[in-house]
C-alpha cells in the first residue's frame, strides 16, 4: 500500500531524472478529488500541489504513471489542458524512458 511519502518521494526522483529538477517543489498527495473540480477522478494538479485518488494507493505502478501525467501539467502550465504543448512533453517523456521505467524499473 502506497502512502504520501512514496508519492512525494517518487515525485522528487522523476523530478530529478526526466524534468532536471525544472518543477516546482509541490506537495504530492492522495486525497479526496471533488467532481466540481472538472478534472479526472484519477488525478489533478494545482500549482501549489498534486492530488491523486485515494483507490491508486493499491497500485504502486498506476500511481507512478497518474502522477508522471501530472508532471507533465506542471511542466507547462500555461498550456490547454491536453493540448499539443502537453503531448509533445508526454512524448518527450516516453522518448526519455519515462514510461518504461514505470513498466519495467528500466
């Protein structure tokens, strides 16, 4: 089971390794995600903070990729949610291994 320090802490190492430590530091946690929020039930970031769902607590591996998704958010924010400034940096990321080294701790 997965805790807020697991999170915090793989946030801190994709951090370091697939974003050269460019994110803000933001606390990682998992929480509550409010349906108001118009955001996925799985995850959201805000600049301050990343929220994941509580039920990704049984899944180390899904966790890691939601949270990987969120980075990406983070790293460029002024761009539309999913839009082709955040799939170009979710491609630079898989280019990176990013993905693999979820999968496979490659």
């Amino acid at each position: 089971m997965w805790s807020n320090w697991h999170l915090q802490r793989e946030f801190n190492n994709m951090n370091r390794k697939f974003f050269d430590n460019r994110l803000p530091r933001v606390r990682v946690r998992f929480g509550y995600i409010r349906p108001e929020c118009g955001t996925s039930f799985m995850g959201f970031c805000l600049p301050d903070r990343i929220m994941l769902a509580p039920f990704l607590k049984k899944s180390g591996k899904c966790a890691l990729m939601v949270l990987l998704h969120e980075m990406a958010h983070l790293s460029v924010p002024d761009s539309q949610n999913h839009g082709r400034k955040w799939v170009r940096e979710m491609h630079r990321l898989h280019d990176a291994g990013a993905f693999n080294s979820i999968l496979y701790g490659a």
